[in-house]
C-alpha cells in the first residue's frame, strides 16, 4: 500500500490532469486563428488560406487567417507566442521565425526555440539559380567562369530570405564571385532577371517553376539533395561537385510551447489529413513542393538541423535587420 503522502500527490497529479484531459477531448468548441506575418496574397497566406479551409472541416470549427505583417514576421511571432497555450491561436512559420531571425536581431521579444512549439510541417520550397535563355552563360560552370572575369549580379526577394542566404552558402562552397540585389518579392526579381537588369536569380519553385517550364529561364542548379520531379533536367549542386550545398524555404505552423500534449497531437493529426487530402497534394506537386508528413518531433528535430546550419552562417556574414 502506498503511503499516504504519496496518495495525496497521486490524487494531486490526477486531479491537475483533468483538466487539460477535459479539454482536449471538447477541442475545439470555438473558432480557430492562424496568424500569418505576411501580406495577402503571398505564398504563406495561400497556404494557410488553403490548407485552414481543409483544417476546418476535420475540426469542425472556421479557421480564421489573420494577416500581421511587420519585421521579419516579429510581430506575428510575439502575437502567438504570448497568447493562451489553448490550440486556437497558430503561426504560420518558416525559415526566418524559427531559424534565422535569433541571428539577425540582437533582441527578440519571443524565443523561438522555447515559446513556440510545432504542429506541422507544410513543405520544402526547392530554390534554384536561374538565367535569361540567351546572352547567359549555358551551365553553373559557365556562371562560375564569368564571376572570375566580373562579379555576378544575383537577385533574391529580399535580404535575409532563403534565397539570399543560400547563395551566400553557394559562395561560400564554389568561391563564385557574386553581389547580391534584393528585391521587394520574387516576381520582381524574375522581371528585372528577364529585363537583363541582373545576371541571376535564386527563386524558389512556387515562383520560378513556371517560367522553367514555359523556357523563360534557363535554371542552372537546383539547391536540393537530389533533382526534382518538376524540373529533372536541371542538376543539383552536389552532381556539379558541390556537395552540402543545400538549402530550402519552408513552411510549418507552431503554437505556443505549453499547449498540452493532447490538443498538438490533435492538431498534428488533422494538419498531416488535410495536406494529404488529393486537392492540396495535387496543388503541392504542381508547384514543386516537397511534402513529408512529419510529427512534431520530427519537425523539431528537422528545424534543430537548420539552426546548426544557418545560424552560424548568419552571424559570420554579419548580417543584421535590426542595427
């Protein structure tokens, strides 16, 4: 028999439980919020858009996409990570909330790593580096022989992007002699790209896959671990003698790091149904989005690789949002 004072804790510890059992299983009772830190119409508003709308159906409650931009996303991050740790208030996350924005702001009012935790993971944007289809060079090699002889122009969305530090992490492997222009979103960049206004672009497939397609563009490499089924043609950087020369967007959603176990795993369970559903996977696959339906803890194992990876990169390049 068990002593007394460990009934007393026993009983506590169930008695605590209750509770937070009680409302997983009646969650949700009420609608639901996905804060995004980006305007509308951006690649993370229509994902969030599309796939909150599959959400809510599984859920039986509306899902609500609120739009807060500023920052880098700061504001959106902060929003969440100090709202009630219920399940009803999400961020839609990616490369610069969980990875890279504690490296390029000296302070942050939310910590990535210890107030948010992951639901879901929404896929890996392969980035290619891409070319006009006449007066360019014909292959990386070719690219790599022009920056020896003049700096290579190369366009991005914008400083701090995906894009931009991955061609910093191209620099770095291949020493090709590059200065990078930042532009206001990817479809700018492509149109200066076309317009001759710069050598090259870093896009990511929900953008540049089109224009690969259509032969707008030559792509030159592709910045994933093997080809894509969207554009086979084109070589990675590892077949080009570069290996660990990898780098992606992606996109995931979080919630505040003490919801309760139950309410994540329940909100992991509907997200990996909805993006699997046959109208988001024909979506994904059409704009050359790697998918893989990982659980929380394989999604926070993956962010913690990219920590190890962009962070340091960050900090020895200097790079700074904030002063």
């Amino acid at each position: 028999m068990l002593p007394r004072r460990n009934l007393l804790r026993t009983g506590a510890a169930m008695a605590a439980a209750l509770p937070v059992a009680a409302q997983a299983q009646g969650f949700p009772d009420r609608s639901l919020r996905w804060v995004v830190g980006y305007p509308p119409g951006g690649a993370s508003d229509t994902f969030a858009r599309l796939i909150g709308a599959s959400l809510a159906t599984r859920l039986g409650q509306s899902v609500v996409v609120e739009n807060r931009p500023g920052g880098g996303a700061v504001l959106a991050s902060e929003i969440v990570a100090r709202s009630a740790p219920d399940g009803y208030t999400w961020l839609h996350v990616d490369n610069g909330i969980l990875t890279y924005n504690p490296a390029l702001y000296s302070r942050l009012p939310y910590n990535p790593d210890t107030d948010l935790t992951g639901i879901g993971f929404i896929g890996r944007f392969p980035l290619y580096i891409v070319v006009r289809t006449e007066n360019a060079p014909t292959d990386f090699a070719g690219l790599l022989a022009a920056s020896r002889q003049k700096s290579i122009t190369y366009g991005t969305p914008a400083v701090a992007s995906p894009h931009h530090l991955a061609m910093e992490l191209v620099r770095r492997r291949t020493q090709i002699d590059v200065t990078h222009v930042p532009y206001r979103g990817g479809p700018a960049a492509m149109q200066d790209l076309l317009a001759g206004q710069v050598d090259c672009v870093v896009i990511d497939t929900a953008t540049g896959l089109p224009f690969i397609r259509d032969g707008k563009v030559r792509a030159l490499a592709v910045l994933t671990e093997a080809r894509t089924p969207g554009a086979p043609e084109v070589p990675t950087m590892a077949e080009l003698g570069y290996p660990n020369t990898v780098a992606y967007g992606w996109q995931g959603m979080s919630v505040p790091s003490a919801t309760p176990a139950p309410i994540v795993a329940r909100l992991s369970a509907a997200m990996i149904e909805a993006i699997q559903s046959p109208e988001i996977t024909s979506r994904m696959r059409g704009l050359g989005v790697d998918y893989q339906p990982w659980t929380p803890v394989q999604f926070a194992e993956f962010v913690a690789a990219e920590n190890a990876l962009w962070r340091p990169l960050i900090r020895e390049l200097g790079i700074r949002l904030d002063g």
